[in-house]
C-alpha cells in the first residue's frame, strides 16, 4: 500500500540521469560493504545531499509479507533501515488500484494495452504455472536463449524458496512452445519479481507480466515489487514505467510471528498440571521470564 509522497521534492526529468549514475555508484560501494559507502559520503558530500535530498523525496510503500518461509524471503530483502537509514530506495513498486478494469484504462497503459493487442494477434497465451510443470518451463526457457545451465539448481539460489513455491506465469506460442517466464515470490499482500526471461523480443515477456498482474488480483496481493528502479537499462526502466512501476521506498510492517514469550506461560501450566498441581512461585518466575522476552 503506498501511504503518499516523502518529505522532499521529485526530481526534474533532466536530474533522473545523474540520479540514477549516483545510485548505481553508491550501490557498488555498498556492495563492498557500508563502510565504503559511508566514506563515499563524507567525501562526496554535494552529490549525497543531492541523492538523499531525492531520495526522500519518493513516495513510500509499504508491504506486508505473511509469517512463512517466502515472507521470510521478502522481509529479508526489504526491510531494515538500508541504505544512509531511510529504508530500500528506489525499488520498482507497483500498486494495484482495487479492480483490474482500473489498472488498464487511461494514457499510460495505453502501450500494454497494444503489446497485448499484439500478443492476441499473433495467437499468444498466458497463463500462471502448475507448480509440477514451473521446473520444465523455465528450463525450456533457459535452453531457449542458450543458457547451458541447471535452471532449479541456478533459479532456486536467487528466488530463495523451491520453484514449485515460486508464483510462475509464462506465455506460449500458438504451437505452445514457451517463449517468455516470470518467477515471483509471493507472501501475504507483496509479490517480488526475482526472475523473467523470454526467448525473443515482442510482446510475449508483457504478456507474461499479464499473467501476473490477473494471479495477483486473483489472490488479492495489492503490491507488486522488482528491485531497484533507477540506473537500470533503459529497456528495463521503459518496460517497468509502462506497466505501472514507480520507484519508491519500501517499508514493511511488523512481523505478524507472535514473540516467543507468549507461549511460556501457556505450557508452564499444561506441565504443572500434568505433574499433578501448580507452583505458584516456579509460576511467577516463568511470568517474569515472559516479560523479559516479551
């Protein structure tokens, strides 16, 4: 759910370039560690006003993943303070106004809304995968584009959960050969995009996406994530920009996984009584216990 505009001001169209240089700079010193890029910081201290001053500037969204092993995932990946303490900058966010007929009227879906007129025209399908048959879809993809690789073995790394967990869609040839997939962790009210491909160019990795966007109205997820949104390849930022993502920082609400602490007292007891009567004072100290983990 997006809760509205951060505390500065959008950048300019002609800044989006030097936005996205900067973004792309500090990323690779934060991939070397933060204390890299806090010395980039103190050394650059014009360019990371000007890139703290934007960033704080965009819209907030914030998600909500469930307590299991994809939500683990997500949680993982976007929450924290990141990057100079103001959350995950910069991600692709996209969210779904509440029915689809919304999300594909108006200007600017206008270009997926003729990719897809494209799709129907050339006999494309889309659909969301079994889970038994995500496995041979994809690899059929990577062997497609020439990728001599394990794809579970490759693909599971990066999603972090099994395909067969993973929210797939692809689309498919007249013939029904694949031509292009979309792999998503899914929780609760967010689905990230951790992987797409597809075998050629043409409308068939927008109708994938397609795909997507019915399953998340179809399992009520609001938001949809990808990864960073700025200083990406132009194709990438075009296709996103066209489908509905903006960039956004990301904030992810409190772990719904009661504390440990709830559940001492509860089975004190069941043992108490299993032994025939209470202990008021090992009953205490255990009251005490729970407080301290609460």
């Amino acid at each position: 759910m997006q809760d509205g505009p951060g505390r500065g001001g959008q950048p300019a169209s002609h800044d989006v370039d030097e936005i996205g240089a900067l973004m792309t700079l500090v990323r690779g010193h934060m991939d070397q560690g933060k204390l890299s890029a806090a010395r980039w910081a103190v050394t650059h201290p014009v360019q990371a006003r000007s890139l703290v001053r934007w960033l704080r500037g965009l819209p907030r969204t914030m998600v909500a993943p469930s307590d299991d092993r994809a939500g683990a995932v997500l949680r993982k990946r976007f929450a924290g303070m990141g990057l100079l303490r103001t959350g995950r900058h910069a991600q692709a966010a996209l969210v779904l106004p509440p029915t689809a007929p919304q999300y594909w009227v108006g200007q600017k879906r206008k270009v997926f809304r003729n990719k897809m007129a494209a799709a129907r025209r050339g006999g494309l399908s889309w659909r969301v995968l079994d889970p038994a048959e995500t496995a041979a879809v994809v690899q059929a993809v990577c062997n497609g584009v020439g990728w001599d690789r394990d794809a579970r073995a490759d693909l599971e790394a990066w999603l972090e959960v099994p395909l067969e967990a993973a929210l797939a869609t692809a689309a498919f040839s007249p013939d029904g050969d694949v031509l292009a997939v979309c792999l998503a962790v899914a929780s609760g009210g967010v689905a990230q995009i951790r992987w797409a491909m597809s075998v050629s160019k043409g409308p068939a990795r927008w109708a994938a996406f397609a795909a997507l966007v019915e399953q998340a109205y179809a399992r009520r997820i609001p938001a949809i994530l990808v990864g960073p949104m700025i200083g990406k390849a132009s194709e990438d930022e075009y296709f996103q920009r066209r489908v509905g993502f903006q960039p956004s920082n990301i904030a992810v609400a409190p772990d719904p996984s009661p504390s440990p602490g709830f559940a001492v007292v509860p089975v004190a007891r069941r043992l108490a009584r299993d032994r025939g009567g209470t202990d008021n004072r090992v009953d205490r100290r255990l009251r005490r216990s729970a407080s301290a983990v609460r």
